[in-house]
C-alpha cells in the first residue's frame, strides 16, 4: 500500500535529504591531515681552543608548535670545517615525546684536532618527526644553522 506524503511532509523530507547529501559529501579535511609543527634552534654556542683541539658545542632546541606530541623525534646535529667537510655527525633526542607547546633542548659538544685560526665552522641541527602536519608517516622538519670563527 502507497501512501502519498502530504506537501509540507515532502518539502521536510527533501530539505533532510539535501541536508545529509552535502555533509555525507565533504570529506573531513581538518581529520584527514592530523600531525604537528616543530621550530629548532641553536643557543648557547660556545667555540673554545684547547692546545692543538678545537671545541665547539651548544644546545639543539626543538619546540612543539602544534596541537598533538611528537612522533619520533630525532634531531641530527653536525659540524662542517672551514672547507665545507663534515667533521662529525652527532644524533641526539631519539624516541623524546614533546607535547605540544613544550621546548626540549640537548646539548653537544663536537672535539675535533687542529682547528683552523679564522677558519668559519657550522654547526648544523636538522629536527625531524614522523608526524609533522603534511607529512605524515615520513621523518620531516626544520634545520638551523650557526656560524662559528675559530680564534
């Protein structure tokens, strides 16, 4: 048995229609690409020469800009001569959890023979995440620079 839906009854049920039809047809945008930003920064650089060694450290700041914890925080650190040659490598923070809108900083200290008088050093930190906001999954971030003159 049919039964014929009065007009006002009609005209609610495509308005509810219409209604479901537009929200079940945009995709959640501010779901699908979740994650988290960070900044990084060099402080507290201090350059020293010892004898016949050279002395360079300082602290790696990473801060959580963004609304979820880090993801697999790993922040690689290297110093490069004045020939632009990597001297050493350092990774620190492996594994640190940041919640958001904290700073951790690490320090490091590179030793190294025969530093150049003059000479400009660079000490590198390049931060990265496994949840940063357009690249999720994958390790991505910032990197921050210092240069540094031997005395």
């Amino acid at each position: 048995m049919h039964t014929k839906l009065k007009r006002p009854a009609m005209l609610m049920l495509s308005v509810l229609l219409a209604m479901f039809v537009t929200v079940g047809s945009t995709p959640p945008v501010a779901m699908a690409d979740h994650g988290t930003t960070i900044l990084v920064k060099i402080t507290n650089v201090k350059v020293l020469r010892q004898g016949d060694l050279g002395v360079v450290g300082g602290s790696m700041c990473v801060m959580n800009t963004g609304t979820e914890a880090t993801e697999n925080l790993l922040i690689t650190t290297a110093l490069t001569g004045p020939d632009g040659g990597l001297i050493r490598s350092i990774a620190v923070g492996a594994g640190a959890v940041l919640p958001p809108r904290w700073v951790r900083c690490f320090t490091v200290v590179y030793v190294f023979a025969n530093p150049q008088s003059g000479g400009t050093y660079v000490l590198t930190a390049h931060a990265t995440i496994t949840n940063h906001v357009g690249h999720l999954g994958e390790p991505f971030g910032p990197t921050a620079s210092v240069s540094v003159v031997f005395p």
